[in-house]
C-alpha cells in the first residue's frame, strides 16, 4: 500500500476523485513555492550587480558616440556589469 493510499481512506471512486485532487493541489502549491524561491533567487541576483567598470554606470561612451550612439557594449547599455564579489 502506498503513502498516499494510507493517508485516504478510499472507499468509493468518489473518496479516489477527493484524493487525487488533494494530491493535485498540493503539487501545485509546491511548485509554486518553487517559482516563487526561483524568482526570489533571480532578485538577489541582480541586486548585487555593480556599476560597469568601462562606462562607470552610465551606460554610455561619450568617446565613442559615432559607434552604436556611444552604447557601452560590455554592457549593453545598462550601466550594470558583472557581479559583487564578496
């Protein structure tokens, strides 16, 4: 007998359809809660990005204006680069 048979007691198909559901809700909340960190993870992450070395934040090269309108291309205009080392 599986966990999830023990745990229901299922008498009729009406108690199988109750418990199946039950497992299918519960499956949905963990995933969710895994997004939910997933995307929580992504934010720290881009927190801790730092001011781009080349452009010094500004996301532009006045030096070079004439090419891509001066757009910073380590990073992408931006002005963020890399990550906090720490």
């Amino acid at each position: 007998m599986s966990n999830a048979a023990a745990k229901y007691e299922i008498k009729n198909p009406l108690d199988l359809l109750l418990a199946l559901e039950d497992l299918a809700f519960k499956a949905e909340f963990e995933a969710e809660g895994q997004r939910r960190h997933a995307a929580e993870t992504a934010e720290k992450v881009t927190a801790e990005r730092v001011r781009c070395r080349k452009c010094d934040g500004t996301g532009r090269i006045q030096h070079y204006r004439h090419v891509a309108n001066g757009c910073c291309f380590a990073c992408d205009g931006t002005g963020k680069d890399g990550y906090a080392r720490g």
